[in-house]
C-alpha cells in the first residue's frame, strides 16, 4: 500500500508538470483512466486529478502533488452532499452554471481562434512596426507655475519679461504639487500630460516661455521648456511578449466585429425605467 502511494503521488507530480500552463478545459485527453480511488461508489481517476490541476493551474493557484487527490476526494464528497441536498434544483445555482457555461464556451471559442493567431516573427515585428511608427518621439523637460485664475497666471508671465527668476516666482506662487520645486516636472512624454499641456509644450523651443496662460482641468499653467530630446524605441527583442498580446488583442477585436456585422443585436428598455 505505501508503495502504490509513493507511485501515485509521482504519477500525479508527472501530470501537474505536465499539466501546468494549460488552459482550464484542458486540450489534451486525460492520460489514464485508471481509478485511483472511489468516494461512496463514484470513481476518481488520474485524468480526473489531471483536469483538476490543469484548471488550477490556469489560475496560478499552486498545485501540491502530495494534496491534490485529498483535494479531489474533498470536492467530490462536497459535491454528493450538495446533490442530496437538492442544490442543483435551486435557481440560483441552476443561473449560476449557465453563466459558467457560457465562460466555458466563450473560453474554448477564443482558445480555437487564437491557436489560429500568427504569431511569428515576421508578424510580429511588423506589429512592432506599427506601435513604433505610433510611439512619442520626443521628450521634454520643462518647468511651471500653477495658478488658479487666468488674471494670475497673466501676472506672472508679465514679471517673467520684465527679469523674474522662473524657479523664484514658482516656489512663492505655484499651487501646484512642483512648486517647491522650482515647478520641475522633469522628463516627460508628451501622452503622460493631459493634452492641454502636451499641445502647449510641443508647440514650443527650447528655452521658450508660453506668452499665454495654457488652461486645464487643473488651473492656468505658465510653462517654461527646457530641453528636448528624441527618445530611441524599445527594441524588437523586449517588446515580443507585449506584441504577441497586441496581435492577440486584435485577433479577438476582429473576430468580434465579424460576429456582430452578422448578427442582429438589440438593446431594449428594461420595463420601468423612464424612456425619455
């Protein structure tokens, strides 16, 4: 009995290696249907165990071999319980499988798809080509003062031509969070700043000071660029697993619009809600 214990628990080990990664509904067909143990008549066997730890492993939840069959014994006996109980009966319970179903479905659809996605080099780096070609070019390192009325910010920028020190009238006046600072923002991207900010900026010179006040949703800004530099693109190499996500991305986006160009959908108005 030890020994077949100590065979069992490395059989199982074999197929939680094996096993690992796979997508929840499990692709491949158990490898045994040896019974490994039985609860109240009901077979348990090591395809079973397999399924079981394929699934776990689809959600990153760790799989020992030396607990996994109590696991399985553990819900299985759960389950029975429930079936006597007459869970299964339940609306909510019976709303609820529909709804997994329908997960399950959906899942093994996409998975078909996707296993249909090229994904090769060649596609890849011409998605790489495409993010690149979208990609900032540019980065800026600027400064500014933050103020709270149009009047204010005109203020400043008339001390500025007349000889005001920037990084000075920043720490008496700015209100924003870089005002004691000097107002130093640093280095940015262009799409990090809200596009008020980005426009100004990039309409810019090295060494300008914006002649008007640049409104946004956090007050009126005077901006003084600094400096900019081109930004060099990540290489092809440290961008592959984000790419195989973008061309996967749009697979399901392309997929989704065939369905719905062929398919009629109408959105009703729930009973009892206003009309208007």
């Amino acid at each position: 009995m030890k020994t077949r214990k100590i065979l069992l628990r490395t059989a199982i080990a074999t197929l939680l290696i094996a096993g690992s990664g796979q997508f929840a509904m499990a692709k491949d067909k158990p490898a045994t249907d040896e019974v490994i143990a039985e609860v109240n008549g009901e077979k348990i066997t090591l395809g079973d165990v397999q399924l079981y730890m394929s699934s776990k492993a689809a959600t990153g939840a760790p799989a020992d071999p030396g607990s996994i069959l109590n696991e399985v014994i553990n819900r299985e006996l759960i389950k029975q319980a429930a079936l006597k109980a007459g869970i299964d009966k339940e609306p909510d319970f019976k709303k609820a499988l529909e709804i997994q179903r329908t997960t399950l479905l959906v899942n093994a659809m996409l998975s078909k798809k996707l296993d249909k996605v090229d994904l090769s080099d060649a596609a890849l780096k011409k998605e790489y080509d495409e993010q690149i070609k979208n990609m900032p070019k540019k980065e800026y390192k600027a400064r500014h003062i933050l103020l709270k009325t149009e009047d204010e910010a005109k203020a400043v920028i008339k001390q500025l031509k007349d000889g005001a020190d920037f990084v000075k009238l920043a720490k008496e006046k700015s209100i924003g969070p870089s005002g004691p600072n000097g107002g130093d923002l640093g280095w940015f991207k262009a799409s990090t700043m809200v596009p008020e900010f980005a426009d100004a900026v990039a309409k810019m010179k090295d060494g300008d000071i914006t002649d008007k006040p640049v409104k946004t949703q956090f007050g009126w800004h005077v901006i003084k660029l600094e400096e900019t530099r081109e930004v060099a693109p990540p290489s092809f190499e440290s961008m592959k697993d984000q790419l195989r996500g973008i061309v996967a991305n749009k697979a399901v986006q392309n997929y989704l619009d065939e369905l719905h160009k062929n398919a009629k959908v109408e959105l009703k108005q729930p009973e009892g809600t206003d009309k208007k």
